[in-house]
C-alpha cells in the first residue's frame, strides 16, 4: 500500500506523497492523542525539514531504508544542531514511520532500530494485567444504554484478547464473527490475512452484542434505514466506528477504571496483549504471526519489556539480591 490518497486541507502543503503521508499523521496525533498544539507544530516543523532534505537528495519518503535517516542525521550534525535537536528529529521521523507501519503503508519501521544522540530505544508502553482487568470491568458499566455496554465490553475484550490493531478492530466485518468461532478472520496490513483464536470471554462479549446489533439491525430494516455489515457501525460514510472515536471511548473507560488516561490508548493494549503472552511462556514466533508483523525483529521488543519486569524481580525479591551491609 501507499498511504493516503486525499490531499491536505486547506490545499497545503503540496500534494505529494510526503505531504500526504505527513498531513494524515499530524491529523492523526491531534485527534488521537490530544497533542497540545505546539507538540502538533514541533512534529511538522522536524517532518518538513525531513522531507524537503529527503526531496533534495532524490530519495522517496515511501520506500527510503535505515541509512537515508542515519544520512539525514549526520547531514544535521554537520548543521551544527544540538544533540537533543538531532534526537527530537529522530523521534518525529520514527513515529510517522510507526504510524505509516501501523497504518500499511510500509511493511517495515526504519526507524526502529537507529540509536539517537544520547538516547536509547523506548520500549513499548503497556498495562498489567491487573489494570487491563479494571478496563475490562468499567468498559461493562460504561455506557447510556445496555446495548452500548455491551459493545463496549465486545471492543475492548476483542482487542485485549487478539491484539488487533485498532484499525482492524473497527473494520471487522459482522461476517467475521457470526457462528460463534474459535478463530477469526483478520484482514491486516497490505490486505494480508491472518487468524487469530479467540478467548471464552470474548466469545461471549461478541455473542452478546451481536444479540443486541440484531435487534437494533430489526428495528433499522422496519423503517427503511440501511444497515452496517461492521460489527461496530458508526454514524459516518465508512458505515464502521472510527479510530478517533474509539480513542475518545478508551479515554472515558480508562478514567471509569481509575486508571491515567495517559497510559491508555488502543495501541497499548496491542502491546499488553503481547506482552502478557510472552510473561506467559508464549513462543515468540506465535506472538509475530498473532501481531502480523511482517519482522520477527519488531516483535523482538517485547521481550525487552519482558526483561525489565524479570530485573525488577530479582532486585526488588531475591533474597540474595542486595549488597551486604546496604538496608532493605
């Protein structure tokens, strides 16, 4: 795939495929992420030098690797910008390559692996199962009617039990799920197809929304009106919920469940879902096919999260772990 299609509002920047991809993600960070405006002007600053330098130097921004950044960096530090400077560009550059790998534009993140000036390789966000617990029962409260309950509760057990991208999570078709399955279809990046099992509790929380779709679905059919073939409609053309309202959803329920709605987002529980498989004794391999990440190096990071939690018990518990003669 090859990113968006529509051009920028109000006709700027250029529409070209920098701009595009660019555009979409500045939108994209504001409506997501409540990003204060000067963070939402700091990314377009670092992402336009980006492209006008990767315009300069004949690259595309669609299919540039790893060594076009590194190049780009130097070419900064040969301009004199401070180190946190030349960082904070990195950091622009590797989340509109995480959206766009996020988002199927790319099959890669060349981004990930470069280290910036001083700084290390964040390691995903991600909830303990204790907090994913919480989510799960304020998302059964949390809603003005049943029926909206129980949607709620199908759209976050779906998404903490198969780690679906929350793209692919909104445009699940209603097809996929009738029948009560074990398993279900996932169309992923790149039109790329998946199966992906689903747990007991997920299965009932789909089960019953679909109960409560049909008879709202009944009711639409006897006045006329169309209807959805998503399993969460929504009101705009797509004819499915939208990632920003979905975002707006996960909010509320992370303040119902007590918990920082800063902490919260859909993509962090694609990472709790990861990450709990692996605590769990999940081979590696089984998480990559699960995620559909076409690397095994991009789910390779999890095991890092993993790795700080190992640590942190050994440190905090063994009984060996201190340094004679040092208090507890």
């Amino acid at each position: 795939m090859t990113g968006p299609t529509a051009g920028t509002k109000g006709g700027k920047p250029p529409v070209n495929p920098a701009w595009r991809w660019i555009s979409t993600f500045l939108d994209a960070i504001a409506a997501e992420a409540g990003a204060a405006r000067n963070t939402s002007l700091a990314y377009g600053r670092d992402l336009r030098d980006f492209a006008e330098w990767v315009a300069a130097e004949g690259h595309d921004i669609a299919t540039l690797d790893r060594m076009t950044i590194e190049a780009y960096l130097v070419h900064c530090d040969a301009q004199g910008l401070s180190a946190a400077t030349r960082a904070r560009r990195l950091s622009s550059i590797r989340q509109l390559y995480r959206f766009a790998f996020e988002e199927g534009w790319r099959e890669d993140n060349p981004g990930l692996r470069i280290s910036g000036p001083g700084k290390s390789k964040s390691l995903p966000k991600t909830l303990s199962v204790e907090e994913i617990t919480r989510l799960l029962d304020a998302a059964a409260g949390h809603g003005r009617s049943p029926a909206d309950r129980l949607r709620n509760t199908a759209l976050m057990e779906l998404l903490y039990a198969t780690g679906m991208r929350v793209s692919e999570l909104v445009t699940l078709p209603q097809a996929a799920v009738r029948g009560n399955p074990a398993m279900i279809l996932v169309r992923g990046k790149g039109d790329k197809e998946r199966m992906v099992p689903l747990s007991p509790p997920a299965r009932a929380a789909v089960a019953d929304w679909l109960t409560a779709l049909d008879t709202r679905e009944a009711a639409q059919k006897a006045a006329g009106q169309p209807v959805s073939k998503y399993l969460f409609p929504g009101s705009g053309a797509d004819g499915h919920m939208t990632r920003q309202s979905f975002f707006v959803l996960i909010k509320a329920m992370a303040v119902a469940a007590g918990i920082s709605p800063a902490k919260v987002t859909p993509h962090v529980l694609r990472h709790a879902f990861a990450t709990h498989l692996l605590a769990g004794g999940a081979d590696l391999r089984v998480i990559q096919t699960l995620l559909g990440h076409a690397d095994l190096g991009t789910t390779e990071i999890y095991t890092h999260v993993l790795e700080d939690e190992l640590k942190d018990l050994v440190y905090n518990h063994h009984p060996l772990a201190k340094l004679p003669g040092k208090p507890g």
